[in-house]
C-alpha cells in the first residue's frame, strides 16, 4: 500500500468528526485521567484521540464515562427520546366517597373528592366525554346486576341531564341517590327500571319529575373479575 493510500485512508476514516468532538470531551483535563475513568489503557485512548477508530467496546467505555450517548459519539446525531407527560396522556377524574343506590336508596355522602383516576384521554376523546363533566361514585346494592355490582365504581357524565330510553342515569330523589335504567312512558312519566329483575319498576308520574334531580349519565363502570 503506497503512502498516498494510508494518508487518503487515514484522512477519510473519521468523515462524521469523531475525533473532534472526542477532543471536546477531554479538553479542560488529562487524556490519562480520562482514560482511567473509561477504563482503557492510555496509549489505547492516545491513538483514538490521534484519530484513530475505536473498537465498539472501546466507543461503550468512552460514552458511558463521558456520559454522552453512543450514537451522538459515533455519529454527531442525537436520537429524540420520546417524552411521556403524564397530564397530556391521562386525565384525572375525581371520584367521590358517595354510594349511589343499586338498591332501596342510600343517603348522599360527604360530596367532596376523596380519590382520583386516570383515564386516556384518547380514549375520553373516542367516547366524546369532557373530563371536566366526569364523576366518580360508588354503587351499593345488587339492584342493576348484572350490570352493575355491589361496591363497584362507576363514571356519571353530568352534562347528560335528559332522561333517555335505556340508558342508565343516577338520580337524586330527596336525599337518595339511585342509578337506574331508564324508559319514559306514553303520559310523559318514567319507569326507574332495575337490571335485577327481581326488583319491580318505580314510575315517576310526569307532574312529579321535578322533584328528581337528573345527576348524570352511566357511562362506564369498573368491573373485578
């Protein structure tokens, strides 16, 4: 191999400046000192700081005591970590130590937030819920199994007031709390319809709807298998 050629190599062999920017690492203190913390040898470190191209052992050591990325060191480039923010991922729905009735009707709670959970807002946005109108609360009783078990947590959307056929609403009835399915009737009543048909229908004449206070709809309840 003539002179021409090994210069022409040796010129070529470090196109994405690796040498410089180990230089920049070591400036300000000893090659040997750096080669002590990489653990290397420092007539090793000497002739990769001369230009010469490191073993990939050698570019692990090198990073990991400069504390630089491998890719960054061999190559100039940086790779974009993904960064994960939490409040852009999930939004933290407050739940509330209430029970809402399954049942014969259980007197509201402490209505201050107790607790919270996280849910996607992906999937917030699939479903077409805005967190702000979303609660937390507890069903007791056995009323709407099925569907809907003793103790387990349910998620009303509160800017649903308009009672609709088949859907399952929570409502306030004087200092009870019930969550029912609901069918409107002919006259322009409703029946407070239970899962369970072991519990018979409760109709609300029309001229007594007013005296119910529409909480929210059911949209989502957490099931222990």
């Amino acid at each position: 191999m003539s002179d021409d050629h090994s210069k022409e190599s040796q010129e070529t062999a470090d196109e994405t400046g690796f040498t410089e920017r180990l230089k920049g690492l070591v400036e300000g203190g000893s090659a040997r000192s750096f080669a002590q913390k990489a653990g290397m040898g420092d007539s090793t470190f000497r002739n990769i700081l001369n230009g010469a191209m490191p073993r990939l052992d050698s570019l692990l050591r090198i990073a990991k005591a400069a504390d630089v990325s491998v890719e960054w060191l061999a190559t100039g480039k940086e790779t974009q970590k993904p960064t994960f923010d939490f409040e852009d991922e999930f939004a933290l729905v407050p739940g509330y130590n209430i029970q809402v009735a399954a049942g014969d009707g259980r007197i509201a709670g402490e209505e201050s937030p107790s607790r919270e959970l996280a849910f996607r807002r992906k999937w917030l946005r699939f479903r077409g819920l805005n967190e702000n109108n979303l609660a937390l609360v507890f069903a007791k009783g056995d009323s709407m199994e099925p569907t809907i078990s003793d103790n387990e947590t349910v998620l009303i959307d509160t800017s649903e007031k308009k009672l609709k056929d088949g859907q399952i609403f929570v409502i306030r009835n004087g200092d009870h709390l019930l969550v029912k399915r609901i069918q409107t009737l002919w006259n322009d009543g409703v029946q407070l319809l239970s899962d369970n048909k072991e519990y018979p229908p409760q109709e609300i004449a029309s001229s007594d709807l007013e005296q119910l206070e529409v909480i929210g709809k059911v949209v989502w309840v957490g099931k222990d298998l």
